[in-house]
C-alpha cells in the first residue's frame, strides 16, 4: 500500500507489518536475496537487524551519522514551510486584489504543481524543486488569501489558526496511539481520497460547463461546508500517512537528504488543509 501523498508514494521504509511507505531505490545492504531488506529494512547494514525482528524488537537503525532524525526533518520542514510564508507575504504586500493578480496565483499554482510532480517521480530529493515548489506555492496562497480577506475579514488567520488546531490534534491522536496507521487503514483512506477527487473533477467540470450552478458541490452553503470537513478529514488521514513514513524512516535509519522529500510531504498536506479551511471559514462567516 502506497501513500496517497506523491512525494511518499515512490518511497518505502517498512514493509513488516503490511504497510509500505517509502519505495527507494536500491540502496546498500537494500538487494534481492538480502535478509535484511526481507525483515522489512530497505536500509539495514546492521547484521543483527533481521534477528531482533523476529524476536518482536523494535528496528534498529544502522550505526551511522548520516541518518534522518526527527531534527532534520524538524529543521527542513520548517525551511520549506518558511519559504512558502515568505511568498505569501510578498505576494500579499506586493500585489493588488484584481484579476490580473488572480491570474499570476494560477500561474503560480501550475507551476508549483509542476515542479511538485517533477519532484514526485525523482528517487532523490532536490532541494532546488522543492524550495521552488514551496516558492510558488506561497506566491499563489498569498493571493488567494488576500482576496478572502478582502471579502471575509480575518479568514485567513482563522484558516492557519485552524490548520494549526487540526495539524496539532492530528498528531496527538497519532501519538497516542488511537489512531494505527496499518494495510487496511490506508486502502480505506485512499480509496475514499481518490472517490473524493473524482466526484470533485466531474462536478468542476459540471461548473465549467453550466450544468452546476453556484459551484455545485463547492458552492457556499451547506452542501459546501460539509465537503468542505471531509476534505480537512482527508487532510487529517494525509497526515496520519505522513507520520507514520517519518516514524519509520527514523527508525529504519533513512539517509539524511530523505528529511527534504518529509518536509514536501507535509509541506503539501498543510497547503491542502489551509486551503480547505479557508473555504470553509469563509462559507460560515458567509452564513452568519
């Protein structure tokens, strides 16, 4: 089971409980026919790996320095979440709520998409696509939010305040352990996830062509706000997926620059969230 974020999608770190996240290429010690790529660690070199697997230890990363640790993947998302900011707020201060300027956010938005898919099917990551991708990415956040806030004063604080709040429980709940991240919950998610962008592609289609009034399923009022949560929702199981990579990429000793492709998975996910929370605060603060 892949992740259905593509950043993830081509990576896998364990395999031993059914679940596969990250897919890489060959790597040391990572071979058809070695024992320890077949006790589920695509990166292990410790010779002991495959025997505390069977006796129910925990992964045991390689003995090396240059390992992904939750401080990488910390400091790197922080980076690409930075650069994203600073786009916004150029874009915010620099440019004025017109159509010229809606116009230059979709632009923006292609070619973040762009380099986001570009980066996608690349074994390795490059640090040039994704502060590139976050770059764009925040140039079209920054209009989008200024044109919200011009009609829904606040909205977009409200959106990030939200962001922040369902980020913040999804990992609690994580943590805690009330949410397993298995085979089965994955194939469910997706398939929702993929049912959820299909039903979305034909009914902006509808809109495109006339047949749905208002945005159809997107417009702003009830029907909106309830696909709105379960887009959050689905940004919700995104993160879960993510997590659940990082954790085992740390655990399974990754390499270090892997930490880059961590940073655009979640970088992705946030962007997701935000943007569906902004609808959604502007479809109640519409109804009010």
């Amino acid at each position: 089971m892949r992740s259905s974020n593509p950043v993830f999608s081509r990576r896998g770190f364990s395999r031993d409980n059914g679940y596969a996240g990250f897919n890489t290429a060959p790597q040391a010690g990572y071979a058809p026919g070695n024992p320890h790529a077949q006790a589920g660690n695509p990166y292990a070199t410790n010779p002991y790996a495959q025997q505390d697997q069977q006796h129910g230890a925990p992964p045991q990363a390689p003995v090396t320095t240059d390992r992904m640790t939750m401080d990488d993947v910390v400091l790197r998302s922080a980076t690409t979440l930075g650069v994203v900011a600073v786009g916004a707020v150029l874009a915010w201060t620099l440019l004025p709520v017109s159509s010229g300027s809606f116009g230059l956010a979709i632009g923006a938005a292609l070619i973040a998409m762009v380099l986001a898919l570009v980066q996608s099917f690349k074994r390795t990551p490059s640090v040039a696509l994704i502060l590139g991708y976050a770059a764009f990415e925040g140039v079209f956040l920054g209009v989008i939010s200024e044109m919200y806030n011009s009609r829904w004063s606040g909205a977009p604080f409200q959106a990030v305040l939200g962001t922040m709040a369902v980020s913040g429980a999804t990992l609690l709940v994580y943590k805690a352990g009330w949410i397993r991240v298995t085979a089965r919950y994955a194939r469910i998610g997706l398939v929702i996830a993929m049912a959820f962008v299909a039903v979305m592609a034909v009914n902006l289609l509808l809109v495109a062509f006339g047949v749905a009034e208002d945005g159809g399923l997107r417009s702003f009022g009830p029907l909106g706000a309830i696909v709105g949560i379960i887009a959050i929702l689905l940004g919700a199981f995104f993160l879960t997926l993510d997590f659940k990579q990082i954790e085992d990429g740390i655990a399974y000793g990754a390499p270090r620059n892997e930490a880059w492709l961590a940073a655009f998975g979640l970088t992705m996910t946030l962007v997701w969230i935000y943007v569906e929370m902004l609808r959604l605060v502007a479809i109640f603060s519409s109804n009010d």
